[in-house]
C-alpha cells in the first residue's frame, strides 16, 4: 500500500534586526511545527519573498532602512493575501495599532510568549482569522470562542466568571476586573474584548502600575508640539489609540490624584484633550479596569476618588485565586505541561501522582503564574520524560509547613527547617505519618514525598 504524502509545512517569514528575536522565534515556529525564512531587514524579507512562497509575515515595527511600516505596505499591495503580524516594544504601541489599520492582521508587544504566538499563528493560518484581500481591511469582527478548559473549568467560580463573561462582553459597559497578581486579570480582559463587537479594533493596555506617575498623563492623553521641554512633536495618546477598540487600565489602583481626577472627566465626557491643547477629541471606546488593590477600602480611607470607582464597577468580576479553585490544577497543569513539552521540541512530558499532590497542596501565593513558571522548569528539569516532585521547584514552602518550620527556628536553612519541622511533627505523633500529616495541614502524599526526601528512617524510629 503506498504511504500518505507529508502534509508540507507552512512557511513563516520572520524580519527583524535583532539576531536575538530572530533565534527565539525560529526556535518558537519550529517547535510548532512551522518552516521558518529569517531576514535581518525589510529589504532583505522582500527579496525573500520574491524567491520563496510564504504563508505568514512576522516583521518587526522598528527597523533601519524602510522597517516594518515600508515592509506593510509593499506586502499590502503586492501581496494582499498574505498575512502579517507587527512585533512592537511598549512604547510604539501607537505605530502597531495604526498598522492593524493599514492591513497587518494583528500585533504582538515584546516581550512576547511562546505560547500565545503559536496560538496567534495558529489561528491565522487555521482560518479562525480572516485576511481581506483589500489592503486597508482590518480582521474579520466576531467573538471568538472561550476555550474554558484553558482555564481549569472545573470550579463553580471560574464557571461563574465565565457566564458573566458571556453576558457583559456583547455590551459596551464599563467593568471592574478584581483578583490577586498572576490571576489572569489581563487575559480575561481580552476574552471580553474579543467577544464584544469592538473585537476588529484596538486593544490597548495601558500599565498604570509600571508607568511613571510623571510620564502616565502623557502616555494616556498625548501631548502637542512644544507643550514641555521634551515634546519635540504631537503624540497620540493611548486612550486615543484605543478609539473603535477597547482600553484596559491596568492597576488603575496605582494612579495620582491629579490622574483620578483626569480620568473621571474622560469616563464622563468621553472626551480628552492633549497636554499642551486646547482642542477637545471625541473618543469611542470601552473602558475595563484591572486592579489587586482593594478600591472600595481605599475610597474610605481617602486615597481613591468614590465617584470614580462608582464609574468603573458598573460590573464588578473577580478573577478568584488559584488556591480558593484547586480543581482546576490538574487541568491547567496538563495544559501547560504539553505546551512547553511542545515548545522544547520534547514527547509530552508525563507528571507522577506524587509530583501532582504536591502542586495540589500548594498555596500558590503567585496562582497561575507561578504554576506556569514552575511547570516550565518542570518539563526542562525532567528526565526520562517523567517529572518527579524534585523538579519542581515551589517558594515558599507549603504555608503549614512554613509555619511550623519558623517555630523550629528561623536562622537555619529551608530545607532543614522544614525537616526539623517534619520531624517535630512525626514525634507528636508517634511517628505515624498520616498523624503527622495532619498535624502539618498537609496530605498523606505530601509528608510521605517529604519523609523520602530527607531520608527519614520512620521505621527505625518508632
């Protein structure tokens, strides 16, 4: 019987001046299962492009010569079919947002991850995106489909979000996104986005809490010509960016009083003026707040304006923390544990029980950020394709464990403090674990990992 052809891989062009980027998306697209083509400039891409067939174009915004925006456009119009995502550092968000107007497909702010470039190109190449064969075209509006099991989806809270989710995203009003650092605050935003009827336009986040208090109000209002010592010409702001689209206020917790009140007069008038103007501009956007602050306890006590935060829970979500939906642990891990098992080149690694009842009785104090990070050391530290509970690596201890370690002693290390703890804990009970375990909060699972860990001999001891 003759064998099946190969399904021939897609090819993507790559252009950046940055051998760096370069090497980190060739290794990205290859682990995908994706043929790469790497230019050192936009010149150099366009020869490429005349000799190779090409599925995807993947250029850097800023570059010498005719950079990414001269790039666009010859692909615009000489290629119309073919699609392609801008990269953009923070600070030329503006240029990649006027890019998606001019016929790039989307755009990506560096640092990028791995993991949601491949399901960006994915999703282009697989047609869930729709290229227009007019060059000024922007992405095929319509909600895309929340993928639940990314998120866990087991727990009635994250069930819940989701269902408030799909009511509030179709509509245009203002939400109040709550949820500690590392909940998904900012990925829940962008499902709402992409569910709404602005998902064609813009979606532009604006971090309030990395932002200088001093360079905040020109980052979001803008600023004319000779305004202040430094403004050597007119700059759009980032609220006006974000007109036809959605504006997230990251940490909105963090910002001035000064900035409170400026934000209050937009939220009211929907309109902005630049620093340095005097002209009033209208802007159509919806506005999502982010936030692991406690707004309501800093209304009173005085540090947030109340006729603000009331502007900005019109719906209030709270994104809940790992530790309040541990169920949903095993899901996610499984997911991240093929995504990075995919993107080293590896077979998906496989996670013993042990090392998975550790993660459960973990209290996760950076929820699923933190997961994430540990199960990528995991799946790189593992051998054999078999991840054991030594490579994961989780700080702080277990908080039950901690505590009793800190009475043991704070001036020894942690390993040893939480043995001394462990074997405090064993002598209370006379050495029988499940006791032990008790004692500590923790699972059987758990103290039997330990006890293994730190070679101690209950047997002999009883």
């Amino acid at each position: 019987m003759a064998r099946a052809a190969a399904t021939p891989k897609r090819t993507i062009l790559v252009v950046d001046d940055d051998e760096s980027i370069l090497e980190v998306l060739d290794a990205r697209l290859s682990a995908g299962g994706y043929a790469t083509l790497s230019a050192r400039s936009a010149e150099k891409g366009l020869e490429l492009l005349e000799r190779t067939p090409v599925d995807l174009v993947i250029s850097d915004m800023r570059m010498p010569g005719m950079g990414g925006k001269g790039l666009l456009e010859k692909v615009a119009t000489e290629r119309p079919n073919l699609p392609v995502i801008m990269l953009t550092a923070y600070g030329t968000i503006p240029d990649a947002v006027a890019s998606v107007k001019t016929g790039a497909v989307d755009y990506m702010t560096k640092p990028f991850e791995g993991e949601e470039l491949l399901a960006r190109v994915g999703s282009i190449l697989n047609g869930s995106v729709r290229i227009s064969a007019q060059p000024s075209a922007r992405p095929a509006p319509g909600p895309a489909p929340v993928d639940r099991r990314l998120w866990g989806g087991k727990s009635q809270s994250m069930k819940r979000l989701f269902d408030l989710i799909e009511k509030v995203a179709p509509t245009d009003v203002t939400v109040l996104i709550n949820g500690e650092s590392g909940t998904g605050k900012e990925k829940v935003s962008r499902i709402i986005h992409e569910r709404s009827h602005r998902a064609s336009g813009p979606f532009v986040v604006v971090d309030c809490g990395s932002t200088p208090a001093g360079l905040l109000e020109s980052e979001l209002f803008g600023h004319v010509k000779g305004s202040f010592t430094h403004a050597v010409r007119d700059k759009r702001g980032l609220i006006e960016e974000a007109s036809g689209g959605t504006l997230l206020l990251d940490e909105i917790g963090n910002i001035s009083s000064e900035m409170q009140t400026r934000l209050l007069r937009f939220l009211q008038e929907r309109t902005i003026r630049r620093i340095g103007d005097t002209k009033e501009i209208s802007i159509d956007c919806r506005v999502l707040a982010a936030t692991n602050a406690d707004l309501q306890a800093m209304v009173k006590e005085g540090s947030f304006r109340e006729d603000l935060y009331f502007r900005l829970k019109v719906i209030t979500m709270v994104v809940p923390p790992l530790r309040e939906r541990k169920e949903d642990i095993p899901a996610l891990t499984q997911r991240f544990v093929e995504a990075f098992s995919k993107a080293n080149g590896m077979p998906t690694v496989t996670i013993t029980d042990e090392a998975m009842q550790i993660l459960m009785d973990y209290s996760w104090p950076g929820n699923v950020r933190e997961l994430k990070h540990v199960i990528e050391a995991g799946v790189v530290l593992s051998s054999g394709g078999i991840m054991q509970p030594e490579d994961l690596h989780l700080e702080p201890m277990d908080e039950p464990i901690a505590a009793a370690a800190q009475e043991a002693g704070t001036a020894l290390s942690l390993d040893e403090s939480e043995k001394r703890a462990i074997l405090r804990a064993l002598e209370q009970s006379n050495w029988v674990q499940k006791d032990a375990a008790d004692v500590l909060g923790i699972s059987r699972r758990a103290i039997h990992y330990k006890v293994k860990k730190y070679g101690i001999d209950v047997h002999r001891r009883r």
